[in-house]
C-alpha cells in the first residue's frame, strides 16, 4: 500500500501504520510466549499475567519485573529498576509532541497508552522523514493496535502453550535480539546513542556481581548520563561553529 501525501486519509493513514510494523511482529509473537511462560514460573497466577500484559502493556518493563522478583530481589530495588526502564517513555512523548501535541487529550491518553519501543520507532522515523500528515495519529494508532492484539494474543499463548514448547526452541534469546533491531540503527547513526549503549553495557558487566540485581540501576544511569554528557558537548561544539 502506497500511501497518498496529496490527499491523506485516516483509513491509510491506520493502515500505513499496521503495514510499518508488521515485519516487527515476527520478534514480538516469541518475546510475548517468552513473557507468558516467565510470568507462571515467577509464581504469577495465569489471571495475574495475563492482566499485567493489558494493563501495563510494557514488554521490556514486564520481562525485568518477573525476573526481579523470581530472583528474590528487594521490592525497592524492583520499583526502582522497572521505573528507570519506563523512563524511555518520556523520552518518546517528549519526540513526538511535536507532530502530535496539539491533538485534544481524548487522543493523547489512548496514544500514549499505545506507545511502545516498536510503536515509537516507525511513527518517529516516518514523522522525521517529512511523512506528517493532519492524520499522522491514525499511523501510531494502527501501529499500536496492532502490536497491543500481537502482545496480547502471544501473551496468552505462552500462559496455554508454554509448557508444550521444547526448551531447545531458546525463545528467551529473541528478547533481546527484539530491542536490539530497534535501536541498532541509532547507535550507528548517533554517538550519544552509541556511546551510551557502550557505557550501559561495559558497567552491566562490571556491577552484575552486586546483590539484589542493583547493577540494572547502576548501568542505566550512567548510560543516560554518558547520552547527556555527549549530548552537551555537541550542542556546545555545534553553537561555537553557528
């Protein structure tokens, strides 16, 4: 589908947006089983993982919370590190108010409670390359709901099937190769993105044999300040040159 710039509609505008992120969805259905079966083995009830998939609707902050709390960590600690996690949100709706802040809050609850790393990746990227359109909210809308119905669906599959489906099928190992085809791109393209992916990552490693799984806290933060440091840095540079 082809999506008409001189007379943009909602209808292809919605499904130009299912169309953008369906190849996305062949990493989200395993990260979704993957999720389902984590919940059980965290000692949640079906009822109980189910919900936090409709209700919170966060891949990412989920996987990290059953982890947590399958590992014994301290409730603080969990709270923290799902929160930091969740911090990223910010960062996406400060990206797309943009394009999308003048919509009245009867669009902007239901969008933000849409927004996922997915969702966010192909609206943004079609909204920075000149692809706007007075309907651009239908593309994050059809986008979203797309993935909330994949999430759901896969969700629910691993909380019915999951004890069928061999370990050797490793699904845990498409989570994070998942996120990792989201944000590949950017840490290619942007240093700061880069460079605090290699500070997140180098001290993960080296704070992992910290007690209650506090490394999560630690590398996250110095990887968001490594992004601000560099980020600073280039505004400084960009503005001695201007």
């Amino acid at each position: 589908m082809v999506l008409n710039q001189d007379k943009p509609s909602k209808r292809l505008e919605f499904y130009s947006g299912v169309k953008s992120v369906s190849p996305i969805l062949i990493g989200v259905i395993p990260f979704g089983l993957v999720f389902g079966i984590l919940g059980l083995e965290s000692g949640l009830t079906s009822l109980q993982t189910f919900l936090m998939s409709s209700i919170i609707f966060a891949g990412a902050s989920q996987v990290a919370f059953v982890q947590l709390v399958s590992n014994g960590t301290l409730p603080i600690i969990t709270i923290i590190s799902v929160g930091i996690i969740n911090l990223r949100h910010f960062l996406y709706s400060a990206a797309l108010s943009k394009y999308l802040g003048h919509l009245p809050i009867k669009w902007k609850i239901p969008l933000a409670y849409l927004i996922t790393d997915e969702a966010f990746a192909v609206t943004i990227k079609r909204m920075i390359n000149g692809k706007e359109s007075i309907f651009s909210h239908y593309y994050l809308l059809g986008s979203g709901i797309t993935l909330w119905l994949t999430w759901q669906t896969s969700t629910l599959s691993g909380i019915l099937l999951g004890k069928t489906i061999p370990e050797e099928f490793n699904l845990g190992f498409t989570i994070p190769l998942v996120f990792l085809s989201l944000i590949a791109p950017n840490v290619i393209k942007y240093k700061s993105h880069a460079l605090c992916a290699l500070a997140a990552g180098s001290f993960a490693v080296i704070f992992h044999s910290l007690p209650s799984n506090i490394w999560i806290i630690l590398a996250s933060l110095i990887g968001l300040l490594t992004a601000a440091f560099v980020n600073k840095i280039e505004l400084n540079i960009q503005k001695k040159i201007s």
